[in-house]
C-alpha cells in the first residue's frame, strides 16, 4: 500500500510539473502579453501627446517592459522560427523559472512585484476555509437529503424536494448567489445578513470572529445549493437502484427496516460516484470561485487568478495552476483510496 | 420492447416529458419560419428591460440590450437542438470511452507492440520536422525490425506477449482530465478568442472537451467497481478476449452512473454557455441561448423575466430527460 | 460555549438591522472602488484607483480643479510663465509655493522635482509609460538664486505641454538618494541611456535601493507631501486613508479649492460588481458611488426611500462613443461608403435605451457647449434611405440576392464590428448597426473581444467597424493622437489621414488667437464629417450617488467624478 501511495504520488507530481510547464510555455506564446498591455493601458489613459502615441514611441515602451522582465529570452531551451529549430542552451525563461521553482521561488507578480507564494498565502487564507467548510457541509446535507429521498420516493416532501434541487441545478452560480444577495441582505426586503460591509473599527477577536461568521454565511450558502443537487441526485439515483437489487432484497426480508437497509447495506455501494464528484471539488478550494468572490467582495483566490489571468501576470498564473493541478491530482488520488477504504476489493491499480 | 411501451402508456408524467422535449426539438427545427413579432436579435431601442406586463408587443418583456425574451427563448431551443443537445451527447460518448478504458485496462493491461511506439515517434519526428535525417531513418529501421519480431513471435504461443509494453491508458486519461481542470478557463478563452470566430462545428467540439471529463471520472470510478465483481471474473475465466467482456460486460454497467448524470451535465454545459456568453467569448450578442439570456440579468437585476423564463425551460427539459432516463433504466433493469 | 455563539448571532442580527449610525464630522467616509488599485508603485500606477490614491499620498505641481474643471497649481504657486524657445521648444518656469514640506518639515525644493523628473525616467525602474508619457521634458534648470524657482523645457508647443509638464507626483529626494548621486547625470543622459549598456553605479544603487523599499505594498516607506498616508490595506477588499494632523496647505489663506482635504479618513471599499455596490450603499456600508450604470441609477431614482437617503447627479463627462471605420479596407476606401454606413447608427435611439437619454449627442470631437463646435453641421441620425443613395452614388450596385456589390468583385459588402466584451453599451450599439444594416442589405458580423485582444487587434488593422470610447478633455484640442498620419499603427486605429487634417491638427493645438483657433476646429469638424474616419455618436453621461448628509459634494464630468477630498460629514451642531 505505501509503494503504491508514494509512486501515485511522485507520478501526480510529475504530472503536474508537465502541465504547469504546458501552460507556462502556451501562456507565453499568446497574443497580448504584459508589454502590449502597458501601450493599452497608455493609449487608453488618453493623456498622452501625439509623440508618445507614435508607433515607434510604443515599440520602445514595449521593448523596456519586456527587457524588465526578462521576457526578451527565447521561451525554452529550443525555439522553430522561420522554419528553423534553434538550440538556445539555458539561456531561457523556461529554465530560469525552472530552477527558481525547484528552490521554492515562484517568482513575483509582474503588476506589483509581489512575491506570488504571498500573494496566494493571502487569498488561500479566505478561500480555503470558506470552500472547505462549504464542500463539507454539502456532503453531510447531500448524504442526509439522499438517504431521505431514497426511502420516500413516492411522497410529496420528497417530489417537493427534488423539484427544489432539479431547480437549484439549472440556476447558475451567480444568479442563486445575486438572488440571495438581494433577498437576505437587502434593506428593501430582508436585511438579515452583511454582504461586504467594513470589519467593525478597533474590535476585539470575539467581534472579528463574529463578523466574518456573518460575511461568511452568504457566500457559503450559494456554494452548498450549487453544489447539492450535483451531489444529491446522482445519489438518491444510486440509492433507489441498490434498492432493488438482491441483496437489498434479502436485507428486507430479514426484516432490516427501509432506512437501515439503505444505510448499512446500500449506502457504501452507492457511495462511488458521491466520492468522485466530491473529490472534484477539491482544486476549488484553491482556486476559488471567481463568481461568489466577486459578488461578495471576498479577496479569495479565484479572484486574484482571473485577475491575473486578464492582466496577462504570468508567473501568478502559472503558479495558481500548479497548485490547482497538484490539487485535483490529490483529489483522484484521494478518490481513489476511498474507493478501496468503502469498498477493499477495489484495489487501485499501481 | 412491448415493456418500455407499456411504460409510457400507463404513466402521464412520462408522456408529458416526452411531449415537451418534442415540442422542443419541433420549435428548434421551425424557429427561422415562426411568426414571431420580433426578431431574436432586433434591439427595441425604445423598451430596453421592458417588463412584460409593460411592454406592447413584447409578450415576454425585453432584456438589457433590448431584445425580446421570447423570440430569444425559441432561438435558443434551436440553439439548444442543434448545439447543445449533441455536445452533451459527444461529451458523454468521449467521457464514456475514456473513463471505461482507463478503469478497465488501468496502466498494466493494455499492451501495445513496441513497433508501434516506434512508427509512431517516427511520424512525430517527420511530422514536425525535426533535424536528424539518419536519427529518423534509424528510427524507420528499428521499428520495421521490431515489426517483423512481433510478426514472428506471434507465431508461437506463448510469444505474444514479447515485444510489447504496457500502454499506462489510466494515466493518460487521468492527465488530460487534469490538464483541462488545471488551466484556467480565461487563459484558455482567451487564446481562443484570439483567433477567428467559432463557428458551430467548433464550438460543438469546445463544449464536448470542456464538458466530457466529469463522465469520464465518474464512469472509471464504477468501471473500478465493476471489475472487481464476481461476473468478471467469470467472464474471465470462460477465456473471453478482454476487449469483449469490456464492451459487452463491463460498459453497460459502468455507465449505470451516466443515467442520473446524463441530464444534470445538459444543465451544466447551459450553464458553461452562459458562463461563456457571460465573459463574451465566441459568440457576440446576435447569437441567442438560454445561457446567454440567463447571463444578460446582470446588466439589470431588476429585470427577473430575463432569468425566469429560460431559467423554467430550462428546468422543465431537465426534469423531462430525467424522467426519462429513469425510464430507460427501469426498461433495462425490467 | 453555546450561548455565545447564540449571543454573538444575536448581536450580529440586531447590528445588521439596526439604523445606521449617524455619522459624526470625524466619521470616515467611504467609497466605493470597482477593483483594488493593486500598486502604489508612483512609477507604475496603471488604473484609476491606483491614480485616486497617489492623489491623496503625493501632490503634483498641477492638478485639477474639479469646480471649475480646469487645471490648477497645486504643489506651484502659479501656472508657469510659457516662453517659446524658437520653433520647436518652450520653456516653463515654475515656482514652487513657499510653505509647501515634507512631513518631517524640510521643505520641497526644485531639487526634488528635478529628481523626481529623473526618477520618471530611469532605466530598470517600472517607469516605462512614465518614459513614454515626460519623455517631452528634456531638462530641468534650476535656479542658482531661489532654491524653489525651476525652467522645465520642454519638446513642443502648445497648451497641452503645459498641463503635461504639471501632472506627475513629486517624490522627496531626501529618502531615495540621501547622497544627491543623481544630481550629477543629466536628465537628457537618462533619457538616452542605451539599453545595451549597464547602468551608471549611482543608477543601480538607486534601482537596488528603490525596490527594496517595496513602494508597490508599503508606500509609507516614501512619504509623499500629500494630505493623507495609508493606515491599512487589506488586498481586494479595503484601504483607509488617514488625514495627517499637521498638513503644510492648512496653513495657506486663502486655502485653494485643489489643496482641500476636508475627510479626517477616507475608505476605499473594493466592491467589483454594480449590484453588490448598490446593495452596500443602500445599506450605508458606502457613502459615495461614483461610475453608476444607467440601469443601478434609474432603480436607485425610483425608489423613494433612496431618494430620500441619497443625492443623485448625473452630467456628460468626455468620453466620446464612437463607431470607427477601417479605412485601409478597399470597401471602406471611398468616403461615400462611410457616409453610407454612418447613415446605419441611430444615436438618438442609442442614448435612450443604453443611457436613459442623457447621451449628449454631437455633430464631432467637440462638446456642443464649447465656443469651437460647429453648430452649422447637421446631427447624424439613422437615415436608411440616404445609406442606400449614397451606396449608389459610391459605385455599389445592389444584385438580386438583395447584397452590394461593386462591379468585378468577388463578394458583396460585408462588415465585422469589433468592440469590447464586457459593456452593454456596446453590444447594444452593434446590434442596432447590424439590424439597421440587414435592413438595407448589407450582413454584419458581430465580433466581440476581451479589452487586451481588442487594442491588439485593433492596432494590427484587424477590423472593418469597431465602437469603442475616445477619451477627450476639457483641456487641450490633441486630436493628433488619434487622427495624425504619424500615429497610424497605434493611435491612429481607422487609418485615416490627409495633409489638410494633418496640417489642422498639428496648427491646432499650438494657436494663440481664439478666433483663428475657432475657424482651424470648426474647420476640422467639417472636413472629418465629410471624410466620416469615425463617427461619434454622442457624449457618455457620468453619473454619482452619494449619501444626502455629505456636504461639498462638487461632482465633474472629469474622472473620479467628483472631487475626493473636498466632502465632508456637516459638524456635530448643524446635524438634526
């Protein structure tokens, strides 16, 4: 088993580190890299004479801002230009930024010169509690609603209830969490909740702990619903047909209760596709969600990502999909073994 | 077939789905020749956001660009046949097949003739054009005297195995999943845009790719369940080749999952257009689905019939697919 | 354990449905930010939060005025004395004003401008649009008898130079280059510096030096000479500005309307989506929301309770929606045609759906209010029937199948339009140009990109029609920006040029006599009318929301929109 764990784990790793290499070669052959948006930026902020604004003028600003960052090496060790492959030794940005990972250096935010292992330390500290408590509290809710849906099939709660979830799911994120926004913290219907106010002034750790409760329970309200009927349904689907099978059956005619029988008997079969889809939540937590971050003002990961990703800050981008790919590997990885833990005659293979 | 006949004879909610997807699929075909008073993409400059109660003439009210609501609703039942109905087939289909083999044959089981790898690398190496003229034509060498190994060894009974390695299948899938999980999704948009508008066919394969490795993950979950059930290894024992009892066997019962999850991703690939149309990639506002008109609410929150009426069709076509489905899998397992 | 917890909830609902606190002269007030400026860097601010803020930390020679919408001295005790050094260089003589200091009391002197100037164009600094922008300023004499008199010259003419050479934010020297190292390169030497070349020691001292202080995060570690120093940032969520207690511009009498700072704190709260925003202002969580969208401002009107709690301004700022052709395109090549198709866009019916009719609409680049428009030239307005005569005239024939086609030609007329994703306003106006187009035979192709696509695409000539905004000012008639043939290929995006429109565009900006500068716009006005490069469509509006308790509030058409340090809460004895 430990062979096994620690050669799933170094392939993950290896795997990862091809991805991100993937994107950091891609991201730098894409049109409208930091250069070309400093001259935007320029011939947007419509301050600008007639000489700066000249095609020349822009090419030097170009050219700076490409020197500064150490753009103007060749992207990896061989480049194909005009028909020719060309060896350019490790003169390169792919070997520079290689080396400098591999001593821990993600290298810095081209906007601000920012460290990026900071800068995402920072916004994990709120997305990852945030998408954590909420991917937990969904799997509790989805096994609960699932376990119920399974033993009252006919019943009106029950038809209520899946019509609720069937409806959740065609609601996109951002519609269920603007709705939310503006029923429970509008001063016009309910004002129940804070959506983005200020951190109470000059206030003690009980306060503080209270407040972010507060911030927190929208923003983590909209990601549960998202996610439940993703996880609910394929369950109670699962459930209904472990029902019928022989075993069940036979359980029943022990005289096991519903509820018990699906319980002991039903649920750890039915449990398989629960854990995949769960696992797949695991690169959100570190790569957020834009939406809710956005809407509730949540200085989280998935926002610093698309922000980064818009401004073309490669060395932030590149960094969030390392982690996200080291992430959602460690979630197969993961499924995989809970697979077996339910369910031992699932050995993964090597 | 008599049972599954029976089925929708006896049951009215299952009538009812299939009527509405009919009603869909007949409104999406006719929508360029339906009298509509407007057209799906002809801005009303005078009622922007117009209610419905409010409107004339706008028998759904009007979005924030001023376009009216129903005729975009039809435009997206058409758009709903004709892209978004065989994405989610194509994603399911390509998801299907990748997630079954990666659980059936994992990284050992398959075993691909070493001479193949070798013709392989040679075409990668011609097709790129790398330099090296006798590297390649070393390379052709080796694998034509591989081949003729194979051809040989395979002669003799026990020799099939030699001259082959294993193709790690489970790892490559696993990758790609990864891959297209990890880049984040604006990049990818945004070397998309830059290139020339998606046309149909296109934007049919994005979606797909987008779309297929959450089936993929769940069908080589339960393709992992499967294979430890006692009827494989009786399959096994009765010298079946491996290939049939994958197609035969084990698919029709790792896609059992697919079932349930089959008119969730329809909603799902709805909610990616939406995203799309969100962030204005590919398709510009004369392009009507119901993602994009559930989109445009941002502009003006107020305006809830923008959201509520795609937002119903959609839900009913979801509701009507699964009623459906579980139709179909009550027909299988009758 | 429990009860705290139901306690705390308690609380928490009892606070969140409470009234808002009533808000004390002391009290902060707050903003609303759409993103996080991100850097504070004063080399490398790149979007409006970032400047918002380095007014409030730095002060520049000249800023601007929001009353009067017109640029002021600031940091100088006047506007400089304009001399012309022959044809082509002007000198600027600035003083600067004599109370101006630091906060550890030295005063700032003309040394410090001079290095600041230096700064701006230092190789290895992020300063590379600073370079592009002052690079016009080539050398800075100082005045061997009066430490705070300086002679800025200057590359050109014309009053734009003027309020360019006034609008940076003047660093102390005392805390980057205690040893006056840079005092002994020149200005014009930096300028020139090759960039194969290493830099001079003293310049890679203050490279090093510059980025170790981490200005980006923690400008505190360069104290600027303004009214305000940042007490926290919390990233992508809120900064707080605090009002220093000893200011040197509290001490001037009569104060000047640009070196107001009435707040004790300012808070910036990062909300980036509109709904949200208008939530947190109706709640009071912020005061003032500048950039409302029409659709947030009409809601926000129609309530009463809001009408009641906030004051609602809305008045034309200078952004100009204009629609563009490509005239390199052979179909766009004759003016005709261009005509034809600017006969296809409908801004009276624009302004209404997308502005709620506050769009003001133009004959061209000029403001109908200024004294230089041409009030002789009609309005554009739709008018199909005149597109299709004027198709004609143009040589286009119109076949059978309903399509324009030119005698021998392969395909009939058809146009894409680009534009940028994210605006209504813009999706709404090519989708009008494409129903108005159809109309008359001509399909259009819709291709909305992401902003950074969009200027590549757009200066690389990859367009037939795009509708964006032209940024105009109450300052300066610089059109040459965007219309001179030296600009073609970067801000010159349709292409278009002719000596006539040259020549008016590089005589208008640097003529002295108002009525001969009259006769040169309207002129100007007419013949880009005529040759239609672009078409504008009328004036954006800009509109504000602010608590109706604030007192000063002086909105502008200018950005922010209103003028940031002049509010204030009214004191504790006139509040109710």
């Amino acid at each position: 088993m430990w062979r096994w764990l620690f050669g799933r784990l170094a392939r993950a790793a290896g795997f990862a580190w091809l991805i991100t290499s993937l994107v950091f070669i891609v991201s730098r052959q894409l049109p409208g890299g930091p250069d070309q948006l400093a001259v935007a930026d320029l011939s947007e902020s419509g301050r600008l004479g007639a000489a700066a604004q000249a095609a020349g003028s822009q090419q030097v600003v170009r050219l700076a801002v490409r020197r500064r960052l150490g753009l103007e090496l060749p992207v990896f060790y061989v480049t194909r230009a005009g028909g020719q492959w060309q060896w350019h030794g490790t003169a390169n940005q792919y070997h520079h930024w290689a080396v400098a990972v591999l001593h821990g250096d993600l290298g810095r935010s081209y906007r601000d010169g920012q460290p990026v292992g900071t800068l995402l330390r920072e916004a994990l500290r709120f997305t990852l509690p945030l998408a954590a408590s909420a991917a937990g509290l969904a799997a509790g809710l989805a096994l609960g609603l699932g376990l119920y849906l399974a033993r009252r099939p006919g019943s009106v709660g029950a038809r209520l209830l899946g019509g609720l979830l069937n409806g959740l799911q065609v609601t996109p994120l951002f519609l269920l969490a603007l709705g939310l926004l503006l029923l429970l913290a509008n001063p016009e219907f309910l004002n129940l909740l804070p959506a983005a106010g200020q951190a109470p002034a000059a206030s003690s750790g009980g306060h503080l702990v209270v407040y972010w409760l507060g911030r927190a329970a929208l923003p983590l309200l909209s990601l549960v619903l998202t996610v439940l009927p993703e996880l609910t349904l394929p369950l109670v689907a699962n459930l209904r047909h472990e029902a019928t099978t022989g075993y069940a059956t036979t359980a029943r005619a022990k005289g096991l209760p519903v509820g018990q029988m699906l319980r002991r008997h039903a649920l750890p079969n039915a449990l398989l596709p629960l854990l995949t889809t769960l696992t797949d939540l695991l690169p959100a937590l570190v790569a957020g969600t834009v939406v809710v971050e956005v809407l509730f003002a949540l200085p989280g990961s998935g926002r610093l990502l698309a922000e980064a990703a818009a401004a073309h800050d490669y060395p932030l981008v590149v960094a969030g999909v390392l982690l996200t790919a080291l992430a959602r590997l460690l979630g197969l990885l993961l499924a995989d073994m809970l697979n077996f833990l339910i369910d031992p005659r699932l050995r993964p293979s090597a | 077939m008599p049972p599954r006949l029976f089925l929708l004879r006896t049951r009215p909610a299952a009538r009812l789905a299939l009527g509405w997807l009919l009603l869909l699929v007949i409104v999406g075909a006719l929508a360029p020749w339906l009298p509509l008073p407007y057209a799906p993409t002809t801005p009303d400059l005078l009622q922007v956001a117009a209610s419905p109660a409010t409107s004339s003439g706008h028998y759904l009210g009007t979005d924030s660009l001023g376009r009216d609501v129903l005729a975009g609703l039809v435009a997206g039942a058409r758009r709903l046949v004709l892209l978004t109905l065989p994405a989610v087939a194509l994603a399911i289909l390509l998801g299907t097949l990748a997630g079954a083999a990666a659980g059936f044959w994992g990284n050992r089981r398959l075993r691909l003739p070493l001479a193949a790898i070798g013709w392989a690398l040679a075409a990668t190496w011609w097709g790129l054009r790398l330099p090296g003229v006798a590297f390649l034509c070393g390379l052709l060498g080796i694998s034509a005297a591989l081949t003729l190994l194979t051809w040989r060894a395979a002669r003799h009974p026990t020799g099939h195995r030699r001259y082959t390695c294993a193709l790690p299948l489970d790892g490559m899938v696993l990758g790609i999943i990864t891959l297209l999980g990890s880049v984040p999704r604006l990049i990818l948009l945004v070397a998309l845009a830059a290139g020339p508008p998606l046309a149909t066919p296109q934007l049919l394969a994005l979606l797909a790719l987008l779309a297929w490795p959450e089936a993929a993950r769940l069908v080589r979950g339960q393709m992992h369940w499967v294979r430890a059930q006692p009827f494989m290894e009786a399959a096994q024992a009765s010298g079946l080749p491996l290939s049939r009892i994958w197609w035969r066997h084990a698919l029709p019962h790792a896609c059992r999952p697919l079932l349930a999850f089959g008119p969730l991703s329809l909603a799902g690939l709805v909610g990616l257009e939406s995203a799309l149309a969100f962030l204005g990639i590919g398709q510009g506002p004369d392009v009507v689905s119901w993602g994009s008109q559930l989109a445009s609410v941002r502009h003006d929150t107020t305006a809830w019939w923008v959201a509520v009426f795609p937002g119903l069709a959609l839900f009913l076509t979801l509701l009507a697919l699964q009623k459906l489905a579980k139709l179909a899998s009550s027909a299988v397992h009758k | 354990m429990k009860y705290f917890w139901l306690g705390s909830l308690l609380s928490l609902l009892v606070s969140a449905c409470s009234a808002p606190p009533v808000k004390q002269a002391s009290s902060p007030v707050t903003i609303r930010w759409s993103r996080d400026p991100g850097t504070l860097d004063p080399l490398a601010l790149s979007n409006p939060s970032a400047l918002d803020a380095a007014n409030l930390l730095h002060v520049a020679l000249l800023s601007i005025d929001y009353q009067a919408n017109a640029y002021a001295p600031a940091l100088a005790q006047a506007l400089p004395q304009i001399r012309s050094l022959g044809d082509s260089l002007t000198a600027l003589d600035y003083e600067l004003r004599s109370a101006a200091s630091w906060d550890d009391g030295q005063p700032v002197l003309a040394t410090d401008v001079d290095f600041t100037l230096k700064l701006l164009n230092c190789p290895g600094l992020p300063n590379e649009a600073n370079r592009a922008q002052y690079g016009f300023i080539q050398e800075v004499r100082l005045d061997p008898a009066n430490p705070r008199r300086f002679t800025l010259i200057c590359r050109g003419r014309g009053e734009d130079i003027t309020i360019a050479s006034g609008d940076f934010p003047v660093l102390p020297e005392s805390v980057l280059d205690p040893a006056h190292t840079l005092r002994y390169l020149s200005l014009a030497k930096l300028q020139a510096w090759p960039a194969t070349q290493a830099p001079a020691p003293a310049v890679a001292a203050l490279v090093q030096r510059y980025q170790q202080a981490n200005l980006a995060r923690e400008p505190s570690h360069l104290p600027g000479c303004g009214p305000y120093r940042l007490a926290a940032w919390e990233t992508n969520h809120q900064l707080r500005f605090q009002r220093k207690t000893k200011w040197w511009a509290d001490k001037l009498r009569p104060a000047p309307q640009v070196l107001q700072a009435r707040p004790q704190e300012l808070v910036f709260t990062v909300l980036p989506d509109d709904a949200a925003a208008a939530l947190a202002l109706r709640r009071h969580e912020v005061d003032v929301y500048p950039q409302v969208p029409a659709r947030i401002f009409q809601q926000l009107q129609a309530s009463t309770k809001a009408q009641a709690e906030f004051a609602f301004y809305s008045q034309p700022s200078y952004d100009i929606l204009t629609a563009g052709f490509n005239t390199r395109r052979p179909a766009l090549r004759d003016k005709r045609t261009r005509q034809a198709l600017s006969y296809l866009f409908d801004p009276a019916g624009l302004s209404a759906a997308t502005q709620l009719g506050q769009g003001r609409r133009t004959v061209g680049l000029l403001p109908p209010g200024s004294p230089f428009y041409n009030d002789s030239l009609p309005l554009p307005t739709l008018a199909p029937d005149r597109a299709v005569a004027l198709l004609r005239q143009a040589g286009w024939q119109r076949r059978a199948d309903g399509h324009w086609w030119q005698p021998g030609a392969t395909s009939p007329l058809a146009l894409n339009v680009r534009y940028r994703t994210e605006e209504a306003t813009f999706a709404t106006t090519a989708l009008q140009f494409q129903t108005a187009a159809a109309r008359v035979g001509i399909a259009v192709t819709l291709l909305p990109a992401e902003s950074s696509a969009l200027t590549n695409l757009l200066q690389t000539g990859d367009f037939d029609v795009y509708i964006r905004l032209i940024k105009g000012s109450p300052f300066s008639f610089n059109f040459a920006t965007f219309l001179h043939s030296s600009t073609i290929g970067s801000g010159n995006i349709t292409g278009f040029s002719t000596p006539l429109t040259d020549r008016l565009l590089l005589a208008i900006p640097t003529e002295g006599d108002a009525r001969r500068k009259r006769l040169l716009l309207r002129r100007l006005q007419a013949v880009l009318r005529d040759e239609m490069p672009l078409l504008p469509l009328f004036y954006l509006p800009t509109r504000l929301v602010v608590n109706r308790r604030l007192q000063h509030v002086i909105p502008s058409g200018l950005k922010p929109g209103y003028a940031l340090t002049a509010l204030s809460w009214p004191a504790a004895a006139n509040s109710n």
